[in-house]
C-alpha cells in the first residue's frame, strides 16, 4: 500500500460570509485565538503523516504565502529581545512540511480548484482537507488520522461524514452506503446525492470537509461539468468513482467548524479556548458568568 504522503488544501474561494472581513484578509488567515485556522488545517494534515501540501490560493490571497515562508526581519527582533516563544511560534509555519502553493484563476468551484492539484499528486493517493474548516474529533484524534487508517484497512477512497439535523441536510452532501462487518463507524458507499431534501436523503449522514482521494478522481474531474451557480462540484466526480470502485465513510464523533461562516467561526475559537490550558479557566467563567445573564 502507498503511504499517504500528500495533502491537497483549497483555499481559493472568496469568503464571501465573512465580509467585510475578507475584502482583504483571507478567511484562512483569521486567527483561532491566535493561528490561522489555515494553520490549524495544515498541523492536521502533518499529524497524519504528510510531508508535502499543496494549498489553492486565489487572487488577493498571497498572505497565505507569507505565512508559510520565513520572516527573517522579525525573528531578529524577536530574537535580539530574548522572546523565544514568539519566536518559535513564528517560524513553525515554515518547518510544518514542505508547503507549495498554486492559484485557481477563476472561482469556478471546489472541483475545479482540486482539479489544479492533478500533477502534484501524481499516482498516489492524498488527502483533502477544505481549508476553512477545523474538523475535531471528540477523543481528540486527528480526522485526517482516522481517514488514513481507514484508508489502510478498506484499500479504497474515504469521505469523512457526520449526522446532521434534519432541518440542515438539504444544505449538504449525503451518502447512502451500508456498515461494513466489523468496523465500527465504517461504511462502504452506494452513493452519493448533493443537497437532497430530507425526505429524499438516503440518510443523515453528511459530508464533512475532509477526504481520502485516489488519484482516479481527477479523470471524473476533468469530465464534470459546471453544475448550480457554474461550479465544478466535487460530489459529482465522486459519486462517478464510486460506481467504478469502492469507496467508503467514515463516520466522525465530534464536531465540525466551518470558520468562514459567522457563527462557525466564534464557536472554533471558543471551543478551542477552552481547550488551551493558558486561557481555559478564565473563558470558562466567563462563559458561566455569561450564561446566567441570557
Ligand atoms: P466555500 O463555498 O465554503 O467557500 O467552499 P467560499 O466560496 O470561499 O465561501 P463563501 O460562500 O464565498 O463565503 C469550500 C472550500 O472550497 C474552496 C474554499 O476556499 C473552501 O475551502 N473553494 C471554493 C476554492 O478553493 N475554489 C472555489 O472556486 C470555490
């Protein structure tokens, strides 16, 4: 089996629910307390394994580039006033992995921005992960982790999925598959159906933002056409592999926040300060003494 070595990160798109914010701060670039959630995306994609990523960046994006380069300027200074914390923290974006970048020159959907990872991903298989989504599992295992060994134990494509609530599931993409023997939160896919009405999905099961791809998917990519809103999606090509080989899903325990909605974005950086031992306690009381005035 071919390790998973690679890692596929789309951050291209306009962030359009969080201006105007985002006029000129990308969305990955705003800060969980303090780290881009980009970098959050990227350290979980590393602590699966990774060592190359490649991360989608449009126009107006070039921040994302900075961060992961070096800043040679600033470390002096740092490093001159003895903050070595600081300094740590600023070149760690630069030592997660080797990280290149490429850039999608039209909005033309998630599919198409994938699309532009062809060559870099060659013939191996690679995870996706949307860069402006921090997924958390709730025994703190990487989701990216649980894809890979799922990978390993199933040979096949895997999606990372969650149940959602009936009222949201015509807002995302459902599957329709059935239990694999003998592993728990496994199932083998029968297909997939892209924003179904509740009455049609084939459950509750939701695709999360997290994906183990085989290389194959980018022949369905290539063939897909401009769906709603003139976007390549990629549920289309994945539903087209699904006929041609397995694939499976991965049901997720914990929770999903897409940091570039509003109300996402103020639950990450509450849910991951009180997870940090330098803040937790404080949080957690303001949030009590919070809680009694509502
Ligand atoms: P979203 O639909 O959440 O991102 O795409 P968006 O288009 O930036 O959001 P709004 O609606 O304008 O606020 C999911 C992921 O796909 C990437 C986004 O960057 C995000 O990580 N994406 C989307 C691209 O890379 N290119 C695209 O053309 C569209």
């Amino acid at each position: 089996m071919k390790p998973i070595r690679k890692a596929v990160i789309p951050a291209a798109g306009f962030g359009t629910r969080l201006l105007p914010a985002t006029k000129t701060v990308p969305k990955e670039m705003l800060p969980i307390i303090d780290t881009p959630v980009i970098q959050l995306v990227v350290e979980e994609a590393v602590e699966a394994g990774c060592e190359e990523i490649l991360i989608i960046v449009s126009r107006g994006k070039s921040a994302l580039e900075d961060y992961f380069d070096r800043a040679f300027e600033l470390e002096a200074v740092l490093q001159n006033k003895g903050k070595t914390d600081f300094l740590e923290a600023i070149r760690r974006p630069a030592q997660l992995a080797k990280i290149t970048f490429i850039r999608q020159q039209e909005m033309r959907g998630l599919g198409d921005a994938v699309l532009l990872a062809r060559e870099f991903v060659g013939d191996e298989p690679f995870l996706l992960l949307l860069g402006d989504t921090i997924v958390r599992s709730d025994d703190g295992q990487s989701v990216a982790r649980l894809l890979v060994d799922t990978y390993a134990a199933n040979q096949g494509a895997v999606i990372a999925v969650e149940p959602v609530a009936r009222e949201f599931i015509s807002r995302y993409g459902i599957v329709d598959g059935a239990p694999v023997p003998g592993q728990t939160d496994v199932f083998r896919l029968n297909t997939l159906i892209e924003k179904p009405e509740p009455e049609e999905a084939p459950s509750n099961l939701a695709v999360c933002s997290r994906y183990l791809l085989t290389p194959d998917v980018f022949d369905y990519l290539a063939e897909t056409k401009p769906g709603k809103n003139g976007e390549i999606q990629i549920t289309d090509a994945l539903r087209q592999s699904a006929l041609a080989r397995p694939m499976f899903a991965r049901q997720i325990h914990g929770h999903r926040y897409d940091a570039g909605s509003k109300l996402g974005y103020v639950k990450a950086n509450v849910l991951l300060g009180l997870q940090r031992p330098d803040m937790r306690e404080q949080l957690a009381s303001f949030i009590k003494e919070l809680a009694q005035t509502l």
